[in-house]
C-alpha cells in the first residue's frame, strides 16, 4: 500500500499542474450537473440541470420556457456562478452564451480540465479558489430575518464553509457579515456558501467583512 500512494499524489499534482498550465478554449463537456437558474426580468428561480459545460456557454434542462436573449444567471454545482443570455432552444433544452470575462472563461476552462480527471482528485481540488482552513465565529442572516450563529471552517475569496445545525435550502440567499451570498451545498457539520461580488476585496477585508470572531 505504501509503495503506491507516492504514485497516485503523482498523478493528481500531475493533473492539477497541467489544468493550470493548459487554459485552452473547450468544447462543450459532457457534465449532467444539478444546477439552479435565476431569472432577474421575474426575479424566479428554478431547479436545473446542466446538460453540457464550455467557458463561453451551456446547454440546460429546465422546466421553464425562455424567449431568446432573456437574461438568466446560472449556478452549476461544482462550477459556480455564470451570467448569460438564452440564445437557443432544443427541444426540452435551451443553450445559453455565457457573458463572462476573459480570466471567468480561462478559470472555467481549468475547471474542465479537473473535472474530467475527477477521478484522481479530491473535491477540494474542483473549487474555484484555494480554502484556507480558518476558525472562528460569527452568524448570517436568512432570508426571513432569522439570524443564525455559526463557526467558521475554512474561507476562499469565493465563498466560505461554516458548521451550523440549520440548513438552508441549496440556492437560498443570505447575509453572512457584511456580505451577500448563497448556499451553494449542505456538508456533514454545516453548509457552503458562496459570495456574490466579492472582486474587489482581498483576503484581510473579506475576513472583516465577515466580522469573524476568534
């Protein structure tokens, strides 16, 4: 057992070395995620599955009918947050282009990359950011008013691990600190959140926004 554990971190560094080296354009993968669309123009949100995945679009199920170039935002489990514009239907489905930026696109690519050699990989190695073990307390606010205390288990600059008994529907807004964004996964000791319109802010002021309590 020993002689082939040096073999497999081999191939997973080898796998996570050549995503970050290899940013190139796919074509659409294969994915079948569960996924949740949101529709500013009606301020509606569906459950969704995310048929087929490339950096510059998707191909989605979704029981809902889409004119062309309605404005959807897409949260794909594993991948993220992605904004677009509906540009086709195809049968049950709909194909929408992604409005994204030029480093959205290349990390996405990446992401592909991971995911198709999922096999040899942790989860952890599929988020979008490095997670940073971090501990502390603080709360957030669900959308009906509740607030709820919570401990902080690990933070990226794109969302946060906390362990908390209560558990918010996947998709469900909320305010943790200062800071707006939505439950992205449930977990063993809590949930995930991911941040909305974090850009701008580096890793000291996101903790502070969070107010994260030691």
């Amino acid at each position: 057992m020993s002689a082939q554990a040096p073999v497999a971190n081999s191939e997973t560094d080898s796998v996570v070395a050549r995503a970050k080296a290899d940013r190139r354009r796919f074509r659409r993968v294969r994915v079948d995620l569960p996924g949740k669309l949101f529709i500013p123009a009606t301020a509606q949100e569906y459950s969704c599955t995310v048929v087929d995945l490339s950096p510059g679009g998707a191909s989605i199920a979704c029981d809902v009918e889409l004119m062309a170039d309605t404005q959807i935002v897409l949260y794909a489990n594993t991948f993220g947050r992605f904004e677009g514009l509906v540009v086709r239907k195809d049968g049950p489905r709909f194909g929408v282009r992604f409005l994204s930026t030029a480093l959205k696109r290349e990390r996405t690519a990446e992401q592909l990359t991971l995911y198709m050699n999922r096999s040899l990989l942790a989860e952890a190695d599929l988020r979008r950011d490095d997670r940073t073990p971090t501990k502390g307390l603080t709360r957030f606010v669900r959308h009906d008013g509740q607030i709820v205390s919570c401990e902080v288990l690990d933070l990226s600059m794109s969302g946060i691990s906390v362990k908390t008994d209560a558990r918010p529907a996947v998709g469900e807004f909320i305010l943790i600190g200062q800071l707006a964004g939505r439950v992205a996964r449930h977990h063993e000791n809590g949930i995930g959140i991911e941040f909305v319109g974090t850009a701008n802010n580096s890793a000291e002021r996101l903790r502070d926004k969070i107010a994260i309590a030691r």
